[in-house]
C-alpha cells in the first residue's frame, strides 16, 4: 500500500511525500529494488543527488544490470564531470542493452564531453542506424560536428534535425 501511495504522490508531483512513503517501503522491504527505484526517482525529482545515488546503487545490489539506474547513474556522474565514472556507468549498461538508443546517446556525450569526438559521433551513428528518423540525433550530430569546425557536417545534420522536426530549437543554434 505504501509503495503504492509513494508512486501516486510522486505522479502527482507530491515528492515529499511520496519520499516519506517509499522510505518507509525501502526500510521495511530493503531488497524491494522498485521500491528503491522509486525512491531514487523521487530524489532526482527534490535536486538530491545524494540520496537519489544511494537508492540508484541499492537497485544495483539487488540487481546488477538494472539498466535504468545505470543510465540514471552515467547521467549524474557526467552532470558532475566525473567522465570515467559516467563512462564505467554508461558502458556497462551498453554490454547489457547494446542497441538502447539512451544508452548510445549518454556514450555519445560523455566521448563529446571528453573530446574524443570521433566515437561520440560512433556511438551517434549507432543510434541513427536504429532511429534514422530522430531529430535528436540529427541534432547531436551537428552540435559534435560544429565543435569540430565540420561546419558543412554541421549544418547538413542540423538541417536534416529540422526537416524531422521544425520546432527543435537547437539546429538553429548549430547552424544561425
């Protein structure tokens, strides 16, 4: 009942109460890794980045390849600029779903992040192969090329972006 209530304040964007249910879950079931999810996704959602990796690492206790967390992890460490550690996050999510498009995208960034521009633009194209018709990735592409000096790459990814979608407001930065 309490992980429940925990999961209906949280969508109806209570987030302190949703942590003070989902705590009591976690606390009475500790190897509940929903419950713990849960509760990580609640931190995330109060800026708590503390609490959020405490409950992201307990879901990896009890399940090692929970892909979500990991992605969620590598997200983090990269916001923090701890690149070898959102690479150790993202990768190991990436042997456990290789053609997760999030994945690839969190790979992409980090490599981008760390100037190793041409596997950002690897793991990019990995994702184009399974969403060729993605903005987003059009859009990525551009701004990896655009740090590049690829000015052409540039604005014919970014240009393909708008194509796909012309509200995206990101190709008309790469490319204005």
């Amino acid at each position: 009942v309490q992980y429940v209530l925990g999961r209906a304040y949280a969508g109806e964007k209570r987030f302190d109460e949703a942590k003070e249910e989902l705590k009591k879950v976690v606390a009475a079931n500790p190897g509940f890794a929903d419950g713990h999810y849960a509760l990580a996704l609640v931190y995330a959602a109060l800026k708590d980045s503390v609490g959020a990796e405490k409950e992201y690492e307990a879901v990896l206790q009890i399940i090692p390849d929970h892909v979500p967390s990991l992605v969620n992890l590598a997200y983090m460490k990269l916001a923090l600029g701890k690149y070898n550690e959102a690479l150790t996050y993202a990768n190991k999510a990436l042997s456990i779903e290789p053609k997760n498009v999030t994945v690839l995208g969190i790979l992409s960034a980090i490599y981008a992040q760390t100037e190793q521009f041409a596997k950002a633009i690897e793991m990019i194209e990995l994702a184009k192969q399974l969403y060729p018709d993605s903005p987003a990735i059009y859009s990525s592409l551009g701004i990896i090329y655009l740090n590049q000096s690829e000015f052409d790459r540039a604005i014919d990814s970014s240009q393909r972006a708008l194509e796909l979608d012309p509200t995206n407001p990101i190709p008309y930065d790469t490319i204005g």
